[in-house]
C-alpha cells in the first residue's frame, strides 16, 4: 500500500470521525445497562447443595436525532452473545413507521441455544398513515420459523393490514386481515411478543412466496344501545373454518356496574359457546364464567386495596378462582409496601384446586435511584428454594 493511499484512508477516516462526532454532540443519548444475576439450587435435598449460577449483561442505548428515535439493545454473558435488536422510529408527515430487526440465537424460554453464532431472526416492519380520519395500518414480517419449529426452509414473509375509522356517531370500527401471519406474540430468550404475531411456517416453501389467508378480524365498539348502555363485537376468524363472535354489552349506570360477554363459536348455526359476566364496584371485581350449556363453570374474584391509607400504607391484591360447588381451584396473593424508595413485595400462589394448597412464596426488593436501581426476587416451595435473582441498573 502506497503512503499516499494510506494518508488518504486516514483522512477519510478523520473526516468521518469527526462528522459522527458533529452528529452526535447534537443527539439525545439515553440508556441503561443491566446485571443480571441468577441463582437455581441443583437440590433442595439439604441445606447446602450445588446451585447453577448465571452472569447476564443487558445494554440498552437510544438516540434521537431530529425526530429520528434509534435503539439498539444486546443481551450478553457467559454463552456470549444472546441477542442484538435494532429499533427504529420516525414521522414523515401524516405517516408513522418503525422498524424492528432482530439477530438471536435462543428461544424462548431456553438456556440452550439454538443457534451456535449469532444469526438473522427476524425483520419487522409497521407503516401507519392517517387521513381524513380513517388509520391505514401495514405491519410485514419477515423471519426465521426455524427457531420454533425446526423446519429445513426456514424463512417466510407475512403481512396484517388494519383499517380504522369511527362513524359520525362515535362508533370505532377496525377491519383487520393477516396473510401468512397468526395472531401468536414473537418471542425469544428474555424477550416476550417482540411483535404482536408470527409468520405461519406453512408459508416457508420454496419457490417464495405462497401467500395463505391466516386470520380476518373485525371489531366493532361504542355502539350505544341505551342510555348508559354500549356494546360492542368482535367477529375472529382462523383460516377458512373456524369463526368466533363476541358481543359484549358494558352498562355503566345502576348501583353496581357489569360487563356482560357473550360467544357464539359457529356463524351459521350461532352456537352458544358461552358468557362472562363481569362486575365491578370499588376495588373489588368479579367474573362469572357461563358455559355452553348455560351452567356456571367458573367463578373469578380480583380485590385491589389500600391498607392502613393515612399512615404507613400497603397494597394487598387478591385473585382466586373458584369452581361452584367444589371450592378454591387457584389463588395468588399479594402484598406490597413502599416506604422511602424502598418498595418490598411478598406473593403467595395456591394451585392443583380444588381444593388449591399452597405451591410457593416469593419476595421481592427494588430501590430505585436517578443512577443506580437494584431489584432482587426469591422464589420458595415447600421443599425449599428454586430460584433467585439481582437486577443492577445504570441509567444515563
């Protein structure tokens, strides 16, 4: 290499420094970064037993530029590398879009990669432009289906079009259509429902692409029906065979107001599939389950409250079902008390009702800070420990 051309390369390379860093003075830069530390016993046989124990590392930085929003986040640690995601957003007038990619070699929820380097997962892409009142909504994805179901050709294209508006009147209507798309949240190792759906596998053939008709979903909501009174419906149907129709009628007067939810699993015969009714009052809210056959199947009761409000608070929360004339079938308890940026936190599962008996026990502590925030979470059985973790995270 000529000396000229190497003081050319580092001319250039000075010249691009310096612009990055021209550019960069004049962005907004955000972030975090995250420790992650985990505990699980190999046995709760004794009091001392081998423990597996995990090192996680999370980087999360965002920077705007002139209404341009960029994100990258990566998950690291001792099987290296876990995840890369890139996020992207801005307006252009009356369009919106973002723009997600993702490079992963878990699954989700598995500690074995599936992938031995990091690989191309997923790349997600949501248009959405307004006028005259009426939203056009184009979400495409286009992904690896192999890392769920281990297919040999692996990538698929899919697409969701959504068109809303509202009547005069105030009545919303959405219309939606999903083509090699299922209405399944796309998730991976620490990430749940990155997106809102995942390609059908179906649609991984070769040549590309086959396009199949995967969902059509319309929605109909703030139709008054009487004073007080509004409804709404939902027409859902997978592929070409099975429909589901909901209506719900939501009363907002009287002494105590109630939801009531009705489904019909067939359109042509209008099969009754069941209903929920739905009433609330204060804190406390409770869900009645109908079955097809018009008996009670399940009874839900949720209870949120301030204990003690005037002095030293805390927050106990209560869900439970209960199956009529048999007893508790699940239950979680909650209890929550905040004192100085300090927040502590007890749960309490009960499962395998009815009747349900005691399954575990978790403890909770986050101190947050302007720079410094820790979070730590226990979980006990019956037999002993299972699990435990530390959050340390440095915002700047």
């Amino acid at each position: 290499m000529s000396s000229k051309f190497k003081v050319l390369s580092i001319a250039l390379v000075a010249i691009f420094a310096l612009g990055f860093f021209t550019m960069t003075t004049k962005a907004d830069v955000t972030g975090s970064f995250v420790t992650h530390i985990s505990i699980h016993p190999q046995s709760t046989a004794t009091e001392l037993s081998v423990i597996d124990f995990d090192i996680e590392n999370a980087l999360n930085v965002t920077v705007v530029i002139s209404g341009l929003s960029t994100s990258f986040h990566t998950h690291f640690g001792i099987a290296g590398i876990e995840d890369v995601i890139l996020t992207a957003s801005a307006t252009l007038g009356a369009l919106d879009l973002n723009t997600i990619l993702v490079f992963c070699r878990f699954a989700y929820g598995s500690t074995v990669p599936f992938y031995p380097t990091l690989h191309f997962c997923k790349k997600y892409v949501k248009a959405s432009l307004s006028l005259g009142g009426v939203t056009f909504v184009n979400e495409a994805q286009f992904e690896d289906t192999n890392l769920f179901i281990n297919l040999q050709t692996a990538y698929a294209f899919g697409d969701v079009v959504t068109l809303t508006g509202q009547t005069p009147s105030g009545i919303s209507i959405t219309a939606q259509t999903g083509l090699c798309m299922q209405r399944i949240p796309d998730s991976i190792k620490k990430h749940f429902a990155i997106t809102p759906y995942t390609v059908n596998p179906d649609c991984a053939t070769t040549p590309k692409p086959d396009i199949l008709f995967d969902f059509e979903r319309m929605t109909v909501s703030g139709v008054p029906l009487a004073p007080g009174v509004t409804g709404s419906s939902v027409l859902s149907c997978v592929t070409i065979n099975a429909c589901v129709f909901t209506m719900t009628a939501k009363f907002a007067g009287g002494p105590i107001p109630f939801t009531a939810k009705f489904t019909f699993t067939d359109l042509l015969s209008l099969t009754f599939g069941g209903a929920t009714l739905t009433l609330s009052s204060g804190s406390g809210q409770l869900v009645i389950g109908i079955t097809p056959v018009g008996t009670i199947g399940a009874v839900g009761i949720s209870v949120v409250t301030t204990l003690n409000a005037d002095t030293n608070p805390a927050t106990l929360e209560i869900d439970a079902d209960i199956a009529p004339g048999v007893g508790l079938t699940d239950a979680v308890v909650s209890f929550t008390v905040e004192r100085a940026g300090l927040v502590l936190g007890v749960t309490a599962t009960f499962s395998g009702g009815p009747p349900a008996l005691f399954d575990g026990i978790t403890f909770s502590a986050s101190v947050s800070g302007s720079a410094l925030s820790l979070d730590a979470t226990t979980t006990f059985t019956p037999s002993g420990m299972v699990y435990g973790e530390i959050f340390l995270t440095v915002t700047f």
